[in-house]
C-alpha cells in the first residue's frame, strides 16, 4: 500500500495544524509574522554596539576611580602610621 497525493496533502495539513498549535500562531498568521512581532523589541546591531561603548566606557571609568581610590587608602593608612609613630616618640596621648 503506497501513499496517495490526498494523503500526503492530509499529512501536509496536519502537521501545518499541530505546528500552528505548537508555536500558538493565529489563524492566517505565518512564523514569519510571529518572529517579527518577538524580535520586534530588540536592538539594532548599532543600537546595542552603541549602549555597549557607553557601559565600557563607564565601567573603565569606575576602575580607574576605584584604583585612584585605593591608592590614596593606602596612602592615608601610611600616614596614619607615621603620625602614630611620632606620637608614641613624644608621648602623646590620643582619646
């Protein structure tokens, strides 16, 4: 028994039918319009490449201040150092 032309258009249509169920698309409405409609909200490429320079550039900055910052902690923890230092040497008491 071999497979007639109806039957493979039967065999087309159902699996047209239980694609469209699958992918819940809307009578009349192709994957195409689906994919659209989901990807509608994302970037461009230069829309997206743009917000990522401004994020890096950001980002460099904030490290670069961080290691700003850690180098004047480590400057005021030296200081500290030293003026304790010279305290103890004249026997100043600190409260």
């Amino acid at each position: 028994m071999s497979l007639t032309k109806i039957d493979f258009k039967n065999i087309e249509e159902l699996f047209k039918t239980i694609l469209n169920q699958i992918l819940n698309l809307e009578p009349g409405q192709t994957l195409d319009d689906k994919l659209d409609e989901k990807i509608g909200h994302l970037p461009t490429k230069e829309e997206f490449y743009t917000k990522e320079d401004e994020v890096l550039k950001e980002l460099k900055t904030v490290r670069e201040e961080m290691a700003t910052l850690n180098g004047l902690h480590e400057k005021v923890n030296r200081h500290e150092t030293q003026i304790e230092e010279v305290q103890n040497k004249l026997g100043i008491q600190t409260v």
